[in-house]
C-alpha cells in the first residue's frame, strides 16, 4: 500500500466512508509476508516512499515468480526486478505482465509507473559498453516515476561530445555519471553541473582497472564537489538515490 492509499484509507476511516473492520483486514498482512524462502516487505512503501525491489540475482526463476505474483496480489503496480536472467523472465512473463530489458537485466512486473516529476535526471555513459549499468540506472529510476534523459557515450577521450549536451546537463536536477577505465567523467560532469552528481564505476577496462577499482577510486577522489559515489555496477543504487534527489 503506498503513502498516498494509506492517506485516503484513513481519510474514509474518518469520515466514516470505510469501517474500522474493513481498515483493519487491509492491514493483516503487515509488516511482512512470509513464503518460506522470503519474507515480503509489504509496507515498506509506507516507510520509505518506495515498494521493495527483487534482487534476481541468486534467486530461482520459481522464487522469483512467487514473490513478483504475492508483491502485484497484495495491491503493489509496479514490481522491479534487478539483476535477471532470462530464464526467469521466461518463467515470470507466464502469470502476469510482464516486460524484459535484457541489455539491464530488468524486469518490471505489472505496468510501469507514469513519470510524476516536472524534473529530469541525466544519466551520462563513457563508452557503449557503460550503457548495461546505465540501463539499471534509467530503468529504476523511470520505474520510480521520474523523467530520464540518456546521454552515452559522451567519454572524456572526446569531450565535444558531452559538451554539445550542456544544456541538458545544465537543466537537470541530479546526474548520474556512469563510467569505467580511469572514471574520469564524473569529475569533468561535477565540474559543469549545478546539481548532485552520483557516479557509478564499472568494471569495463583492461587489467590494471582492477574490474572496476581503479575507477571506483578516481570517483572517490574526484576533485568536482557534490560528486558522490555508489558501489561497482550498481546502477540500481544510483537510480534509486536519483529517484529520491529528484523528488525533493
């Protein structure tokens, strides 16, 4: 149940539209729902304005299924699935809607959430073969109602690429800078931009970039203020802190 149906439950509660009994059953499930191998959070949107997600990453394409199908039986739209196989897409798309981005490795389940903000986030690659972790970024953050403006491969080895997006860069509200190699973008981004700026290293490099390490490090030490830096290819992550930045 999210933030605004909690309101308008109680709202009728007072106004005496809706019983205390029929308030009561809408709540028997709470705070969690347990199958055995999960424990559903069914009012975490209650708590943090956002549902919870399914890391698919791990899980079986059955324990996927299961969770999404009690997650859209319980009254939640939209359900994120991060970090997913296409086996378990396969297994999932049988028993609700369902749609698959392979290149993110992202399922949504039920429909996705129309954009509720006035405001964009920029999400800016390297190279091409950022644009996997870029995907995860974009994706959790349109499945979290917010506006995405996509920007790849704008990489420093060519900086009139980006460059020539500086009015985008200019008008967004947070960005999300994604790169491997030296990570050098989001310092060249901090340095442009008016806005938080959320860097991703990825582990797209040769050896010495340690799987992603060296770039991780270049963010963390970035000279640009208001740079901040989440985890190697957790492009998930940077799009949920952008999702809440942007709704602000």
């Amino acid at each position: 149940m999210k933030q605004k149906e909690l309101k308008i439950l109680l709202n009728d509660v007072a106004n005496g539209k809706v019983s205390v009994d029929d308030a009561v059953t809408k709540f028997k499930t709470a705070p969690f729902e347990d199958l055995g191998f999960a424990k559903i959070d069914h009012h975490r949107d209650v708590r943090q304005g956002v549902a919870e997600v399914i890391y698919g990453e791990g899980k079986t394409p059955e324990q996927i299924a299961r969770i999404a199908d009690n997650m859209i039986k319980n009254g939640q739209k939209t359900v994120l699935i991060t970090r997913m196989s296409r086996e378990a897409a396969a297994e999932v798309e049988k028993r609700m809607p369902f749609v698959y981005y392979e290149t993110a490795k992202i399922g949504i389940a039920g429909r996705m959430c129309e954009c509720d903000t006035e405001t964009s986030i920029v999400i800016a690659t390297g190279g091409t073969s950022d644009i996997p972790v870029a995907e995860e970024a974009a994706l959790t953050a349109e499945a979290l109602g917010n506006r995405v403006v996509r920007l790849y491969d704008v990489g420093v080895s060519g900086i009139h690429r980006l460059l020539s997006h500086s009015e985008d860069i200019m008008r967004a509200k947070v960005i999300i800078a994604v790169a491997g190699m030296e990570g050098a973008l989001a310092s060249v981004i901090g340095g442009l931009a008016d806005c938080p700026v959320i860097a991703v290293p990825t582990s797209v490099g040769y050896g010495a970039s340690f799987g992603g390490v060296a770039a991780l490090l270049s963010m963390l030490n970035s000279c640009s203020s208001g740079v901040s830096v989440v985890n190697i290819d957790n492009g998930f992550g940077a799009g949920y802190l952008a999702s809440m930045i942007n709704h602000i």
